[in-house]
C-alpha cells in the first residue's frame, strides 16, 4: 500500500491503485465529505465517505483537528474545486480532538486576529496562512543556500557565544554559569567574571561578520546564515530579539561589486519563490487584498504581493549616493510641510524607515542602494572614503519595508582600522584578530547582511516580523 502526500496527489491524474494518505481534518460536513490538509501544500483533499457503510463511533471521531490515516481509491472530482477526491474504504482515527475544546482554540473554523494566532503559536502553522507563511520561508532558506553553492560560496559557521560585539552598539545578551544571587565579586565589588565558564564576560552574537571575514580573507567567498540576538527593548513590528541573519563576505570585492552581489542574491531568491511557491504566494496575496479593504485608499499598497515581488525582478536597483538622497529628503513635500515624523534638516542625519520608504515608492519608484553614508552614524569597520568624513557603506532599500539589506567595502587598512577604534572606544587588545587580518596579507573586501525575516516578510506581505518566525522573541516574550 502506498503511502502518498497530498502535494503528490492532488495535481495527479485518477488511479485504480488504493492508496493511504494522513493528515488532519479541516472538515467534516454531512457525515461524508472530509477536507484533509497533511501540511504539504495549502490545499486540501476531499475525502469522500460512504457513511451508511461506516461504524458510527468512528464517524463520531472524525473532528476537526483529528489526525487521520484514509486508505481509497483517487477518483475524478464530481464536485467543483478539485480535479480529484479520494473514494475513502478505510478511516483510522490516529489522534482524537475533543470538539469541545477544539472551539477554544485556533483550530476552531471562525476568523482569528494575527495577535489571537500568536497567543497559540504552538498550533498557528495548522492555519491556512501560517502553513503558507511558513512553507515559504523554508523554500527560501533553501535558495539563499543554493545561490551561493552555484556561485562558489563556502557556508561558514560562526560562533553563537562571542566575546566581541561586531556592532559597537552593546545592546547583547549576556551568556553566563555564575551564580546570579550570589556571584563571586573582585576587590572593588564589581562581578569577576575570571570565575566564569570562559573566564571573561561573553554575550550571545549580534553578526557572524567579523569571523567571516577572517574565513574570506582565506578561502575567498564565505557565508553564514544562522541566528543573531539583539537585545534592544523594541516593541514593533520590524523587531526581534532573535532572528536569522544572511551575511556574504568576499575576498578582493569592492563596493561596486558587493552591491552587484546583493542585487544579484535578493533577485534568485525571489524568483525561487514566485516559481516554487506559487499556491501559497496566491493564498497570501488574497489574503492581503481581503484585509486591506478596510483600509483607507491612500493606505493600501500599490501593487498586488506578486506583481511587487515581479517588480523587484524586473527593476535595476538605482544606485544612489546618501548625499543626493538627503537633498532629495530635504526639498521633499513630506518634508517641507513637515508631515515626515523625523524632519530631515542637515547632511549627517540617521535615515529613518519614512525616509527609505518615500525614496523607494514615491520618488525612484524602484528599489534603491544608497551608498557613501556618513562614518558617524557607521560601525566602525566600514572603509574610510578619501573625504574623510563618509564611509564605503550601502544599504538596499525596498517597498514597503524599508532597509532589507547593510553592508559596506571593510576597512582593510591596519591604520586606519586602528585609529577608528580608538576613537569609537572599542578595545584593539579584545579584537587583536580582526586587526592581525590586515597585518597579513591585507586586500580588499566586501560584504553585507540580510535580516532573513525581513526576506520572509516582503515575500509573504505580512505586516508584523513576528508572524515570520516561528516562535518570535520579544521584550517580555520568550513563549514556547
């Protein structure tokens, strides 16, 4: 007896062979028609029973949310929605759910809130939605992978507990065996943290970057994808505590080249999705032309989901420096009739989400890269221009959602290097290693990072970062 997927099945032709599929159950309407949903696709297979030649008890068993093991025969849909159903002969009941406290939960058929969903995130992926959310991120994990195994990438690992903050920011969280009602203290009363596990005080990582660098600079072309924690008290819906972070790094590239990278990246990917996900990307799409009806006119977005996505892949990125984009931001209307939340009024100002997003949808009308950013507002390892006061850094702005990408050509001179970390107080004893990199055999070299969240969120259309992530953490929220 086979034992089949409902991907496999229901774009397949009628079979007199009996075969045995397993799910759960979507519905059970008339004592007759099963909608089963096994995760593999967001569609679901009528199964159709014949109830007079059925035991009542088991009958009673089949409930939504019931896991369910249905052995039949694929024959042509009478009904309309689907090519095919499955004549059903055979229903084990694998796993019982109780109707009545089914009605308390998400598994429950009425209309949830995406805030109601994430209160039970431990059943959310059995939504239509989150099935298709979630089936689209792992399709995209797989292409990032596979765009940098065509292109001669080695996949690097960096460590998760570091000793450095690659960012300069210090908003980490702390990693620590030390008693914490009663740690051991140095002579002036501050924690020693000699008696630590690592014998120094060590964090949970903010980037890969400064350890791929290292493995650029001798195998040519690295990356690491893996999670990365900032420990900012952001409460919004671009921000997470945890999140998964793409970051390439390329021996000998400038910026020119990294942004061409970039470019290049985002636009395989993308497309993996519009070609591999399509039924999914459809459900969403709807979904989002279905919520946005309540939304005033001006609110709602321009493009459907799939014609934005579409719109990235058929759009030169302009390239655009940080200096014509603030002239740009200053003679603005928005600006001018001060309706930007954050008036822009010198050069050297921190670009805000309204500002990319004004750049991106109303003025270019395209994807943008903005380049040679101010070294103030700059970590610390970005190159130095020969004005003095810019840095070799690019950020990739996109509909919608603003910065999706940052990264910038590295300050490979040991000069330089050093003086600017003198001068933003970061300690070259604690980096001595990133410093011996442009001792030995010092070159050129590029990279950038993207927010794997930010991806899924501009592939999916959904509004809120923590409805992309699995279990999303969140000041006062580490559930599940």
């Amino acid at each position: 007896m086979q034992h089949k997927t409902l991907i496999e099945l229901i774009n397949s032709e009628p079979s007199h062979h009996e075969i045995t599929v397993r799910g759960w159950v979507r519905s059970f309407r008339s004592n007759r028609f099963i909608a089963l949903n096994d995760g593999s696709t967001i569609k679901t297979l009528q199964c159709v029973v014949d109830f007079e030649n059925f035991e009542e008890e088991i009958l009673k068993k089949i409930t939504i949310g019931a896991a369910v093991q249905i052995t039949g025969i694929l024959v042509e849909s009478q009904g309309q929605g689907q090519t095919v159903e499955l004549q059903v002969s055979k229903v084990k009941v694998l796993g019982e759910a109780d109707p009545e406290e089914v009605k308390l939960t998400i598994l429950s058929p009425k209309r949830h809130t995406l805030e109601k969903l994430r209160e039970q995130a431990h059943l959310r992926v059995r939504t239509n939605t989150f099935g298709a959310v979630m089936r689209t991120r792992s399709k995209l994990a797989f292409a990032i992978h596979e765009y940098f195994h065509k292109n001669g990438f080695f996949y690097m690992h960096a460590p998760i507990i570091t000793g450095s903050d690659a960012e300069g920011a210090g908003e980490m969280f702390h990693v620590t065996a030390l008693d914490a009602k009663n740690p051991p203290l140095t002579k002036d009363g501050k924690i020693d943290y000699k008696e630590d596990f690592f014998e120094k005080e060590t964090n949970l990582t903010v980037s890969g970057q400064l350890e791929a660098e290292t493995y650029a600079m001798a195998l040519g072309k690295v990356y690491t994808f893996g999670p990365t924690f900032r420990a900012e008290n952001s409460n919004t819906s671009r921000h997470l505590a945890e999140f998964w972070m793409i970051e390439p790094e390329v021996a000998f590239n400038d910026l020119d080249a990294n942004m061409d990278l970039a470019e290049d990246f985002i636009k395989y990917v993308i497309k993996y999705a519009l070609d591999n996900c399509a039924d999914d990307l459809e459900f969403l799409e709807n979904r989002l032309l279905e919520e946005e009806k309540s939304k005033p006119q001006d609110e709602r977005s321009a493009m459907k989901l799939r014609e934005k996505l579409q719109f990235v892949l058929e759009n030169n990125f302009k390239r655009v420096s940080y200096t014509e984009a603030i002239d740009i931001l200053k003679n603005s209307n928005p600006n001018k009739k001060k309706k930007f939340k954050y008036i822009i009024e010198e050069w050297g100002a921190d670009l805000q989400s309204e500002h990319e997003r004004f750049l991106v949808e109303k003025h270019f009308k395209c994807p943008v890269i903005l380049f040679d950013y101010p070294a103030k507002i700059k970590a610390f390892y970005m190159r130095l221009n020969d004005d003095g006061k810019t840095v070799r850094a690019m950020d990739v702005l996109f509909p919608g959602i603003g910065e999706i990408v940052g990264g910038s050509q590295r300050e490979e001179r040991y000069d330089v290097l050093k003086e600017k970390m003198e001068a933003m107080d970061i300690s070259a004893e604690e980096l001595y290693w990133y410093l011996d990199l442009r001792k030995f055999g010092t070159a050129t070299h590029s990279g950038f990072g993207l927010g794997f969240e930010r991806l899924v969120q501009f592939a999916t259309g959904m509004g809120n970062i923590r409805d992309v992530i699995p279990y999303p953490r969140t000041p006062g929220n580490a559930e599940f």
